[in-house]
C-alpha cells in the first residue's frame, strides 16, 4: 500500500460510527458535533439528498426545510418525508 491509500485507511478507521438518528441543528438532543468534522451523505430511497437537517434510520425518515418559510424563532420549517434511509461518509 502506498502512503496516501494506508492514510485513507486511517481516516476511515477514526470516524465515529454514525448514529441511527442525527440532526445538524445544534439545540438538538441528536445533534454529536463529532461527527461534523466529516462529511456525511444522506440516500433517501436510493436518491442523495443534500437538504436534509435531520435523520432516523430505523424509523426511515428524513426531514428537510420547505422552502423559504421559516417558523416563529426564524428556524426553518421542517417536512418528513418517509422511505429507505441510508447515511454514510463521503
């Protein structure tokens, strides 16, 4: 193995494991700042999606914002939307 595939190897082996449920906003119990230092991928029925703010996959659920709206304390609407939920490192 050359330099760059063994420290590819190495990289992969110091990620954490991804939780069944994660969500980017940090006021969530879901949230693990751990694992932000990497960048994650979300498959939504075999589809990459690169909107979603929350995720569970065993519940097989994702939630995305709904365009521009946004609630009462200026957080954006979120939308579940249901199917086979894959998460992954990029």
């Amino acid at each position: 193995m050359n330099d760059t595939t063994a420290d590819s190897v190495n990289n992969e082996q110091a990620r954490p494991e991804l939780p069944d449920r994660l969500s980017v906003n940090p006021r969530s119990p879901h949230y693990v700042e751990q694992i932000f230092q990497y960048d994650v991928g979300i498959k939504l029925n075999g589809k990459e999606r690169f909107d979603i703010e929350e995720y569970c996959i065993s519940e097989g659920w994702v939630k995305a914002a709904a365009a521009k709206a946004l609630d009462r304390r200026g957080q954006p609407l979120l939308m579940t939307l249901k199917g086979k939920v894959e998460a992954f490192y990029r």
